[in-house]
C-alpha cells in the first residue's frame, strides 16, 4: 500500500511537495493564466474547491526567492516545467503580495475590518526587508504604520497599492496580487447585518489595487461569486479547480481503491466549469482517506461540514408554494429552469426567488445540465448535482420539519390516531403532508421518516421503528408504559394513485 498522506486541510504548496503529500497536478494553471494575459483574473468556484492551494502553487512559483533561495525544486516533475521555455522563464521574476480574507467572518464590521487589517499588516510583514530601502521618509512611515496596524482607517483602503507600489520600486518589476476567497467578508457581513459598511471598503481596496494600478503585472482573485457588475474583471473557467475524472481515477489507482470508482462518481462527481466535468476535491480526498482504513467505507456528506449551508436554509425555510413543488421536482431527481443572473452578488439575495436559485447555482449547490438563450437573456436547466447535494437538502428539510413540529399543536392529531378516529387522523395527516416538502415522493420509506418525525411530541409514549415482533416487522409501534392503554401500529405503503 502506498504510504504518501492525503493532504486532508492542508492548502500550502510548499508543505504538500516537500513533505511528500499525494498532489493532483494543477501546474497548467500558470500556462493558462500567461497564455490569456488577463490583467485581473476571477476564479469563481465553490468552497472546498482548491482555490487557496493554487494560488499558493502561483505565489511560489512567480515570487521572487526570499534571501536569494530559490524554490524551483517544488516544480521538479509537474507538467509546467515541459511546457516550453516562454513559460518556465517566468519563474521566480515578481514580487508577489498574498492576502486571504477567509478569516474576516466576524459579528461586527469593527471586528471584521480589524481581522482585515491583521491579515493585510501580516503581508507587509513578509516584505519587511524592502522598507529600508524605500527612498522617501513618509513612504517608509506609511509602511511602518500598515505593519504595525497604527495606520490611519483610510491608509487601509490604498494598502494593495501602496505595497505594490513599493516593492516595484524595490525590485524594478511589476508586483503580482492574490487574492484568496475576496467574498467571505461579503458573505458574512450580509448575513450578521453590516454588508454596506464591508462592500463599500472592498470595493475602495480592490478599486485602487486594481484599476489604474501601474505597479500591478497582473491579479488572480479567487471567491464563489463574482466581485461587483463592473467590467475590469476577467472571468475564467478553467479545469484546474476541483478533480476531473481521469484525476478522480488516477488517484484511486494509486491507493488500490479503483473498485470505488462508481461510488465515487454518483457522490461527488457533477459539477461543470466550462467544457470540464469536474469532482468536489474535498470530499473525493477525504473519502479516499476513508477507505484506507476501510475498502468498504461508506461515503457521507463531507462538504456538508465545511460549511453553514445559509443559502439552502434561507431557500427551503421561506419556501412558498410554487417554490416547494420545485424543490420536490429536484429531490426526485428533475430538473427546473432559471433564468441567469451572471453578476449576481450578495446584496442581491433578498431581490427575488430567481436570484436565490442563481446563488445556489454559482455556490455549487445546484449543477447545469443545458442552457439556452431567449432574447437577450440567458437560461439555465438545473438539477442536484450528486448524492453528497442530496443529502444535504434532506438534511437541511428534515431540520425545518422537526423545528417545526416542536412548535405545532398536534394534540387533534395524536387523539385522532390514539382512538383510532380514522376520518380525522387522515384529514389532519393530510394537512401536516400539504406543509412538507416532499423528497423521494415515490418512496415508502419517505413517508416512514415523516410519520416518525410527527411522533415526536408524543412525550408520554415510546415510538419505536421497525422492529421485529411476533412473526413480522412492523413499521412503526407506539405504546404507553400502562399496559392497558392499546398500542397503535401503523405500516406505511404508498398508492399508485
């Protein structure tokens, strides 16, 4: 059995080549990004998707050695080093600036701007040898004080700049910016109720670093949605960002586990960024972990737990009518039509319906099985993507259902079953069904769980599932401890009409 670890949380390129991690080789990002010349790249992708290791794999790649060590041993035997000469020329030629906004998710916007301002002051720490060799006094001072996190609030809004500026002047070469999950500051101050504040100064650092900047050689930008409905950005789909199959099946080879190839696919498999069918890397590295300990493992919803799932909530919890009947259509495996919003951002959430299925679509919770064009607008069929999404969705539907029953008055309900008063029983069992939303509709086992899930302020009684009794298996049991209280039993089958 091969003995290289998965690089299970791990989004440092250096650490992953030279402590000998298994690598899905990414190098041809550089190629692509050298070859389209965009000034300003946007990488839009959901979470989870290696957006923080390749732009680590770019930092280290173009960043001029730090004390003259090269790095160029991290490249050996990766694809970009047979890509010719144009390409490996570039090599370590640019200072770069790196910042992630990923741990900007706090309750106000002064703690969030703090957050911002360490990450920021962390980076000029990096570049702490330039500042001696600034010639101007107050350029020195203005680096100090953005280090030292004594700058003025507005010193912030020109930092990019600033730096860039400075290390060209240091260097005598342009500066190259990262930018890792630009939106999680977005996403976080729209939900905790200062999203104005947050994009006002996004929008002023980002304008200064990136428009009119003659000290930038160019910019990748990564986040799940795009930056703002201005035009400087260049919006590329790439295959570098998640597994494709032939990577997905390589890796299985590699660690003997090939065997789980179509769990794999039906999992994890689903998701498409231009002409590339692409995996959830997150969840296909850590269920190959899975089944190292175990060939028969089971899969689970790994990318689940990386995130709050606030948009699924905010979709399903406020579902109208038309609204629930296209969830159900998607839980039984359809498909519906939406039209597409390409420069939707965050404030746009609350605007309709259409744009909350459009969020759903560029986080990665719904896929594109086609799309066509009306007019001038563009439309998109769209469908669950695999059975990890799946999950997700009946989880997060169950948790309503059950927060809901806690609050509900079903005393008419449990009296019509517990005395057996079948007319009503039905009519209030009706009514309870009329409010859910409905998943594998078709299913008895659906209407199992959802009668369990009724049962379940029934305090003064032991429900129990399943179980066999007698010479059969009931399907649900409900008795009181006293004895002379009947038990109710109920079997669950569905009708074909």
């Amino acid at each position: 059995m091969p003995v290289k670890p998965l690089p299970i949380g791990l989004d440092n390129f250096e650490k992953i080549r030279t402590k000998g991690y298994y690598y899905v080789d990414k190098s041809l990002l550089i190629k692509e990004l050298l070859d389209k010349k965009g000034e300003v790249n946007l990488f839009t992708r959901p979470r989870r998707f290696g957006k923080t290791l390749n732009l680590s794999m770019l930092r280290y790649f173009f960043e001029k050695p730090v004390n003259s060590v090269s790095r160029k041993y991290l490249f050996e035997g990766l694809k970009i080093m047979d890509a010719g000469k144009k390409y490996t020329s570039e090599q370590e030629q640019y200072p770069v600036i790196m910042l992630t906004l990923k741990s900007a998710k706090q309750k106000d916007y002064s703690d969030a701007f703090g957050r911002i301002k360490e990450a920021v002051a962390e980076e000029y720490q990096r570049h702490a040898e330039i500042m001696d060799g600034l010639k101007l006094v107050s350029d020195q001072k203005l680096f100090y004080e953005i280090m030292s996190r004594t700058a003025e609030d507005e010193s912030y809004l020109i930092a990019l700049k600033f730096l860039s500026q400075c290390l060209h002047e240091y260097y005598g070469k342009k500066a190259i910016i990262l930018i890792d999950e630009y939106d999680v500051p977005l996403e976080n101050a729209y939900y905790e109720k200062f999203y104005d504040s947050m994009v006002d100064f996004i929008r002023s650092l980002f304008g200064s670093a990136f428009k009119t900047n003659e000290h930038l050689e160019f910019a990748v930008i990564t986040g799940c949605l795009g930056i703002s409905k201005e035009s400087v950005f260049t919006g590329l789909n790439s295959e570098y960002f998640g597994f494709t199959q032939k990577e997905i099946k390589d890796m299985l080879l590699f660690y003997q586990r090939d065997k789980q190839m179509d769990t794999m696919k039906v999992w994890y498999d689903g998701y498409r960024f231009g002409d590339t069918e692409v995996y959830n890397p997150w969840s296909s590295i850590n269920y190959v972990d899975r089944l190292l300990s175990n060939k028969d493992a089971f899969p689970t919803a790994f990318w689940g737990n990386t995130s709050s799932n606030s948009i699924v909530k905010k979709l399903i919890y406020g579902a109208n009518d038309s609204v629930q009947d296209e969830i159900e259509t998607l839980l039984n495996g359809g498909t519906i039509e939406k039209k597409v919003i390409e420069n939707i951002v965050y404030e746009d959430i609350e605007a309709s319906q259409d744009n909350l299925w459009n969020f759903l679509f560029f986080t990665g919770y719904l896929k594109q099985e086609s799309r066509r064009m009306e007019g001038v607008n563009h439309y998109i069929t769209m469908a669950i993507p695999n059975y990890e999404l799946l999950y997700i969705y009946e989880n997060t539907i169950e948790n309503r259902f059950q927060e809901t029953i806690k609050v509900q008055d079903l005393e008419l309900f449990y009296h019509a079953m517990l005395e057996g008063k079948t007319e009503i029983f039905q009519q209030e069992l009706t009514v309870q069904l009329q409010k859910s939303i409905r998943y594998m509709d078709n299913q008895e086992i659906f209407y199992h769980e959802f009668l369990l899930g009724l049962m379940a302020n029934l305090k003064t009684y032991v429900v129990k599932s399943n179980r066999k009794a007698g010479a059969g298996r009931y399907d649900i049991c409900i008795h009181s401890r006293n004895v002379s209280v009947p038990p109710v039993i109920l079997k669950s089958k569905v009708a074909k009409k």
